[in-house]
C-alpha cells in the first residue's frame, strides 16, 4: 500500500528532514507530481469539505475516488477501470472497481476486483478503512459510506 507523506517546511527546518531520514525504512525517492484541481466557478466542493484532484504521476494519471464518493458509479468505475490498468499493484485501485461495480449491481465485477484487492491486502476489512480516518469533516464520512457500502456488498468483511 502507498502511503503519502506531505510536509510544508520552511527552509530553516531542514533539521526534520534530517530527522525523517534517519527513522525511514527505505530510502528516499522523488517524483514529479502534477495535480489538477476541479471546482465549480461557486467553489462548491470546497465549501463543502471536498476536492475533485486528477494527478498525473509520470506518465499515468490517477483520479481520486470522488465520483463513487458522490454516487457517480458509473463514472467511478470508469475511473477505478483506468487506475487498474495504469497501476495494477495498486491495490486500493481494485477495491475502487468493486465498491463501484457492486453499486451498480455488476456482482461478477465486484467480487473479481475484490479477490484481487484481497490477494494484495489480505487482512484488510471494512473496519480497517474505516480506521484510517481519511475524512475531516461529517460530509466526507458521509459519503465515504457509499464506497464502504459497495465494498461489503462486493464481500469485503466488517
């Protein structure tokens, strides 16, 4: 699983980075990351908490899970399809196609997606998503419900 680390350091902290370098378990790596924000001209989706982010990595471009976060299932899978082929060891990627698959009632498509999740985090439920708290605000949990919900429908444990 890829975990991301963002830090906003003035240059007289280079002392953290001293600090991170000597606990990391593997060495560090930099990439080139272009993200693309969209909004509408209101700013509704930040009003409201959100972001809708398509970040090109290289050569691939991944799109966050929004869509499935605001019951575009179809788009999400559309989405979640084109984060597979571009990172296949992306394993959150796979849970992605489930959780929307399963929305939408395409039970073959979800469970494949989820046995290959579940081939690369085997011990991973429900629970354990839950646990991350990725969401810092009621409407972002909210809507993080509906891919907790594709995903028990696909067979993901509690």
């Amino acid at each position: 699983m890829e975990v991301e680390l963002k830090l906003l350091l003035a240059p007289s902290d280079v002392a953290v980075l001293d600090l991170l370098q000597r606990y990391a378990v593997s060495k560090p790596r930099t990439r080139r990351l272009t993200s693309t924000y969209f909004d509408t001209p209101a700013l509704d989706l930040h009003r409201h908490g959100l972001e809708l982010r398509v970040r090109r990595d290289g050569r691939q471009w991944v799109q966050t899970p929004a869509h499935l976060y605001l019951g575009r299932d179809r788009e999400a899978l559309e989405w979640a399809r084109r984060s597979v082929l571009e990172r296949p060891q992306h394993a959150v990627a796979h849970s992605w196609v489930a959780a929307a698959a399963a929305n939408l009632g395409d039970t073959d498509t979800a469970r494949a997606a989820l046995a290959e999740f579940s081939r690369r985090l085997p011990s991973y439920t429900i629970s354990s998503f839950r646990d991350e708290r990725l969401c810092a605000n009621d409407l972002c949990r909210a809507q993080r419900e509906r891919y907790y919900a594709g995903l028990a429908k696909a067979g993901l444990p509690e």
